[in-house]
C-alpha cells in the first residue's frame, strides 16, 4: 500500500472576516501517526478538511506525497476520512455500506470483493457483513465507518474525532484497534482529538493546537514531560 507524507506550508484558512489558520506549516512523515490534539473551536477540523480538500484555502500550499494537491478535487488526494458522526446508509447491509463507494468509482466486482474481505478481517466485521446499521453496537458501526475509509487504499487516512460520540470503554477498545490497523497498514495517519488520554496513547507525534497556531509538535513524552508553555502543560495535564 502507498503511504504518503503531507507538507503544509504557510496554510490560510479564513471565513468570512474570521481568520482561522495563517501561515501554519505541518509535516507529517509518510506511516507516521499524528495527532492533532487541542481544544473545541481551535481550528483542528479545519486544518483536517483542508487537507482533504473539503475547505477552500486563502492561501499557502498542501502537498500529499510528490503532489501539490493545494487545489485538487478531494477524490484525487489520495486520502479516506472517517467523521465523528458516521452516517451508514441504513438500508444497505455492511457489506453493501463497505462496497458502495467502490462501486460508484467503477472498481471491478473482484477487487471490490478483495478489498471488503481484507478490510472486514482487519476490523473483525467479517460476521456481521450481512446485517443492516440498526443491527449493530455502536462501536460496530463506527469500526464500519472506519472499514469504508480502509477500502479505499488511500495513501493517507484522516480521522476527525471518531470516537467521540462512543463510551468511555468502547473509546478504549476502538483505540487498541487503530493503533493495531496502524501497525497492520503502516499508512500515514492523521487523527483529531480533544482527548489528551487519545492522543498520548495513539501518536507518534502530537501537535497541540490552540488558536489557530500549533504550540508544540513532539512525541507524546515530551509533550507530557517538556510542555512548551503553559496553555500544553495545562491541557496535557502534565506536571510542570
Ligand atoms: P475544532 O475542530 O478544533 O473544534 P474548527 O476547525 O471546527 O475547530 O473551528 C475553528 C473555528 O472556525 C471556530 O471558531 C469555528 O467557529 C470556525 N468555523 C469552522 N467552520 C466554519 C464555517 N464553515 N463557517 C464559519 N466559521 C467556521
Ligand atoms: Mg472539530
């Protein structure tokens, strides 16, 4: 599988009046785990749906692997995003909800079938591919949200708070499963959080976000024992 690195340069999101990101630079290693952790409204799913290509840049530059994709169509990034709240089609079965975007990017049937039963044994959904969305736990669905993405063979996986709306065990086991699919796929992994407990076991790296400005990118030990300023320390919890 492909696995791409992201460069962000000088980044410019605004709406309207209101200036969002300027001028912020991220790298991101191709198979690394990054996570963006900051508080609501810091501007963590704006930088996100930049990335994928659902927001319009002021300004700056997006590249995912060799590409400047800063003004490509979101189907050509070579990126699969799993959102918070997972809207399955509740009609079709899992199956169905795992092929369905294959299929309308014309796949053929026997790599669309591959590529289903790989992602279901990944995400231990092989049992349930016949059942509908209101047959499932919450933490099912969510894992199916997750195997749509995976189908895809993107090079770079983009999570925005997955887990948020799922209890605090369900939380816990779905992060052992990610991390595990991490290790599995080796893909490049961007995820969004406002949990600090999420993004000091999931990362390689953690950028900690407030306003609009990242104030401290690191692995998670540093991050938790050399806070850069007191806004990380405070909302890393850490000692100092
Ligand atoms: P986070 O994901 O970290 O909670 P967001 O990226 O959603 O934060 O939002 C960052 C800021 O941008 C907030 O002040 C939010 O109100 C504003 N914002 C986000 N999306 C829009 C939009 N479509 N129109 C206007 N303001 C927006
Ligand atoms: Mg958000």
């Amino acid at each position: 599988m492909e696995r791409s690195n992201v460069d962000i340069t000088k980044l410019q999101i605004g709406f309207g009046g209101l200036k969002v990101l300027e001028n912020l630079d991220l790298h991101v290693d191709a198979s690394e785990f990054l996570v963006l952790l900051g508080p609501s409204g810091c501007g963590k799913s704006t930088l996100l749906n930049a990335i994928a290509g659902l927001i319009e840049v002021k300004g700056g530059q997006i590249r995912i692997g060799d590409r400047d994709v800063t003004w490509a169509e979101p189907k050509d990034r070579g990126i699969a995003m799993v959102f918070q709240s997972y809207a399955l089609y509740p009609r079709m079965s899992v199956r169905k909800n795992l092929s369905f975007g294959l299929k309308v990017a014309r796949t053929p049937q026997g790599e669309i079938d591959s590529r289903v039963g790989e992602a279901a044994k990944m995400l231990r959904l092989t049992e349930l591919l016949d059942r509908r969305p209101s047959e499932l736990s919450g933490g099912q669905r969510q894992r199916v949200a997750i195997g749509r993405a995976l189908v895809r063979h993107a090079g770079v996986y983009l999570f925005d708070e997955p887990l948020s709306n799922l209890d605090a065990q369900l939380r816990a086991e779905l992060r052992v499963e990610i991390k595990r699919l991490h290790a599995r796929l080796g893909a490049t992994m961007i995820y969004v959080t406002h949990d600090q407990i999420e993004a000091l076991t999931l990362a390689d790296r953690i950028a900690v976000m407030q306003g609009g400005v990242i104030q401290q990118l690191d692995t998670p030990k540093k991050i938790y024992r050399e806070p850069a300023n007191r806004f990380v320390a405070s909302f890393v919890g850490s000692p100092a």
